[in-house]
C-alpha cells in the first residue's frame, strides 16, 4: 500500500478519507444516540437538489449542495416538530422532493450532466485540492459548534424535555444539530455520494457504542473506525479497480456484521 | 400582580389537546412548604397539570403564575423528576452526566460546568445515596438506583418547587418507605407536588390532596368527600377515617 501514496490521487483520497471521518465520527454519534437516522437519510437524499442547482447555475455543483442541505435540515427540522402531519411522513414528502427538484434541474441544464453519478455514489479517487480545503473549513466549523454546545447536545439528545426545564432552548438547539448533519453531508458527498452518505453516518458510530458508553470516547473511536475503513477501501477500490464509495460501505459493514457475529457467537 | 408569597396561582386554566379538554377549569394554589399529593385515573390530566406548572403545555385559556412569574420564566426554581420508563437505557450517558444536567440552567451556554456546579451535583449525588455510582451508566443500574438518580437531578439545581411525576412506580415498597422518608426532610426546604394514580401510597406520607380527573376537586387541605373521590374514578369510594393519618381506600 505504500507505494500508494506517491500517486497525488491518492494521497488526496486518503486525506479526504480522513476529513470525513472526523465530521461523521462526531455527528454520527448524535445521528445514532439520539435515533435520527431516518431525518439524516432525508436530508441526504434532498440534498441532491442542490447538486441540480449547482449544474442549473453552472457553477460547482458541491456548493449548490450547501446551501440546498442547510435549507433542507432546517425545513424538516422545522416540519416534523410544528406540522400536524406524522414526523416520519413529513420527513418522507421532504426527501423525495428535494429529489424531484434535482432531478428537474438537471434535466433542465442544456447538454449533459458529468460526473453526475460522482455525487450521487462518490468517487474518492477523483477528489479535486479545493474540495479538499472546502472540507477542512466544514470539519472546523463542525468541531467548533459541537465543542461549544457539547452539554446541551447531551441533554438535547438524552431528554429534550428536562433539557427545556433548565432552559435550554432545545426547538433551535435541535436545528442546530440538523444543520451540522447537512454539513457533514456536504463533506462526505465526494467519499460516498449522497445516497451512501447514511452508511457513514451510522456504521463507525454504531461499532464505537459497542466498545464505550462515554459520548465523548464514541467519538473518537469513530473517528478512528471511519479513517482505518476508508482507508481500506481506497486500497481495495483501487486494487480490483471497483467503485471506492461504495467499497468503503461495504467494508465497513462487513466488519461490523462479522464483529456482530462473533459477539453474538461468544456470548 | 403580587403573589410573592405563593409558589403556584394557576387560574381558571384549561387545556385542550385536539379540541378535547384535558383540563378544565382548573384552579389551585401551592404555597410556600405545601406537600401536595396529587391523584386521579390514568388519562386524567396529572402529567400535563404538571408540564402546565413547567410551562412545557400552553394552556388554551387560563393564567399560570409561578413565583409571581410566567413558567417559563420561574422555571430555573424547578425540580422536576418525569415519569421514568420514558428513558432510552442504551443511552451512553453516565449517573454524572446525568445529575449535571440539573445545572444547565446555571451555566451560560459555551461554557463548562463550573466548580459550583459540580459541588451542587454532588451534594445531590449524596443525598441520594449514589455517590459510589457516580461513573456508571444510567442504563446498568437498577430501576430503584435510576429513579435516585433522577432526583438527584432534579435536586442539583436546588429549586424550591419539586415535582414529580409517579415517583412511587417501579420501586418496590421498602424503597418507597425510604423514598417518602427522604422527601419529608426536603419538604422543609422545598414545596413539593407529587402526581400518582396510587390513592393509598400517597395519602400516608402527603400534607394535603388532591384529586383530578380533567378537574381538579382540592380543598386546601388532606379533606376529601366522597364525592370528590366518586367524581375522580367513577366508582364508589369508601373513605375511612381514624382521626390521623387518614386513610382513605378504594373499594372494588
């Protein structure tokens, strides 16, 4: 695998491969602790309207994606919480028509769409150096507000309700969190596209709950999880020369079903 | 406006969840050192006239004045211990994270848990009797253990109004003994309301009662008529009376 890393490619991926880990290590473990696997995948899978947008607009369809996402955590958050509707229901006319939206858009953009499979399933191997630095500004901005907020996520998370007696406003605090999933989103969209983006989410934060029950140790231990798998699948995407996204989901839950076997075996 | 004195003024409050009223026409007053027993039927309205009193249910009509203030307001003087069983026991959260939640109020956002905090916290913790467990999971200790711990929580932020939701339920009954025991002493610094479908449990240990079913028949005092009974459960209800304490029991 050494030999690897003179390729420029690669070292971009693998660093890529890293910055994602760490923005979905931290917001995984909220994704997975406080049950809201279903709104992240919603979010995700909106999001694919700002991709149409950003091919519509002409420009770098990623930073049609930030905007486009953070517009869409807040609205779901906002929908399941005040409608009357059912919040799974909300969430689900929500995602598919962020879909539709993209799908419109892009279809709307005279010529054809490239690299639109890219986003949509990742490709980690053809990360460009400003993707990379757009990245790094959203994992910093990502570790910043969870540092500053790291005592009302917990009660937001553990008991929204108690967390409101004590003054916590938990309404925007929960937006809060929703808006730094859509972040993660973004930077995760070039590992694995937006329609994996959810394996991340929750693969390496669920593997770390099985060794720690300390948020903070989750973490880190996810962190770790999403960087050594990443890293694995790079290698073997490149190896047998298959698609590296959807290398790395199935490297990861790979381990995680065998681990699960065996805990299950053993016990 | 002065109601300085009283702890709770809510007047002529009515809740209403989808145009069905939950509570009607409800008026009470908690003053200062009240231990007031709250019962009724489950379905009654005994946790959303406590989530009134926190300001967690807006009522559809009606005032509510906590410490001469709105609840949402007043709320940092609340201790509040929900019904337990409402819990994920997977959460990875420790007995310490936990009891420190009782603080957030205190503490400005960004901010870490100061050094009062943390003595509060503990002071909490021991009072409890759950120091020793400080660093364990919430979700390995036992039912009993998990309840102390809620309390404790409530207790961190030293209020002086507690509420609790079904205390008495999934803990058996030495544990119970001790658990009444343990807010006779806090009742001296606190007022305390306690809500519970459990007629016998806490008529014993409570300094007034009341009963609700959608209304609320209270008199000031641990007096209650048959009526009041008949109304709240809809069956004949015997009260027996041997001077005090008074025991008042259901008949089936």
């Amino acid at each position: 695998m050494m030999e690897l890393l003179q390729y420029e490619f690669i070292r971009n991926a693998i660093m890529a491969g890293i910055l994602a880990s760490i923005s979905c290590g931290i917001i995984g473990v909220y994704v997975v602790v406080k049950r809201i696997v279903f709104i992240s995948g919603g979010i995700a899978h909106a999001s694919f309207g700002g991709i149409g947008l950003g091919y519509y607009l002409g420009i770098n369809p990623i930073l049609g994606v930030l905007p486009f996402s953070i517009a869409s955590a807040l609205s779901m958050g906002w929908v399941s919480k005040r409608s009357r509707l059912p919040e799974d229901t909300a969430i689900g006319i929500l995602w598919a028509m962020g879909m539709s939206i993209g799908i419109i858009l892009v279809s709307l953009t005279p010529g054809y769409a490239p690299d639109l499979m890219t986003y949509l399933f990742g490709n980690i191997l053809t990360v460009p150096f400003s993707d990379i630095v757009l990245m790094l500004v959203l994992d910093a901005i990502i570790i910043l507000v969870v540092y500053s907020f790291y005592k009302e996520f917990l009660a937001l998370c553990f008991d929204e309700e108690f967390a409101t007696v004590r003054g916590v406003h938990a309404e925007r605090l929960y937006l809060v969190m929703l808006c730094l999933i859509a972040l993660t989103i973004v930077v995760l969209i070039r590992v694995v596209g937006i329609i994996l983006v959810i394996a991340l989410l929750t693969i390496p934060a669920a593997m770390s709950r099985q060794f720690t029950s300390n948020l903070k140790k989750m973490m880190l231990l996810s962190i770790l999880f999403g960087a050594v798998f990443s890293s694995g699948g790079i290698w073997l995407s490149y190896l047998f020369d298959v698609p590296s996204g959807a290398t790395i989901v199935l490297v990861m839950s790979a381990v995680y079903l065998l681990y699960s076997l065996v805990k299950g075996i053993s016990s | 406006m002065n109601m300085t004195a009283d702890v709770v003024v809510i007047k002529d409050v009515w809740v209403h969840y989808d145009s069905i009223p939950v509570l009607e026409e409800i008026n009470l007053v908690i003053k200062e050192h009240d231990f007031l027993g709250i019962i009724g039927v489950n379905g009654g309205g005994k946790s959303t006239l406590l989530k009134v009193i926190l300001g967690l249910v807006k009522p559809s009509k009606g005032i509510v004045r906590v410490f001469g203030d709105t609840p949402q307001i007043s709320r940092k003087y609340i201790g509040y211990v929900p019904q337990y069983s409402l819990f994920d026991l997977e959460f990875p959260v420790s007995v310490w994270e936990v009891v420190l939640m009782g603080r957030l109020g205190h503490t400005g956002l960004f901010k870490r848990y100061s050094e009062d905090d943390k003595r509060a916290a503990l002071d909490a913790l021991a009072k409890m009797d759950m120091l020793e467990y400080k660093d364990r999971q919430v979700g390995k200790l036992s039912g009993g253990q998990q309840h102390r711990v809620f309390i404790a929580r409530a207790l961190a932020a030293n209020p002086k109004l507690l509420l609790l939701d079904e205390p008495a339920a999934g803990i058996d009954t030495i544990i119970q003994e001790e658990f009444y025991e343990l807010l006779e002493k806090l009742k001296t610094k606190m007022a305390i309301v306690l809500v519970s479908h459990d007629i016998s449990a806490v008529s014993v240990y409570v300094d007034k009662i009341a009963c609700l079913n959608h209304r609320l028949y209270y008199h000031d005092s641990k007096e209650l008529t048959a009526e009041d009974l008949e109304a709240t459960y809809h069956c004949p209800v015997e009260l027996i009376a041997h001077g005090v304490p008074h025991r008042v029991l259901k008949k089936h």
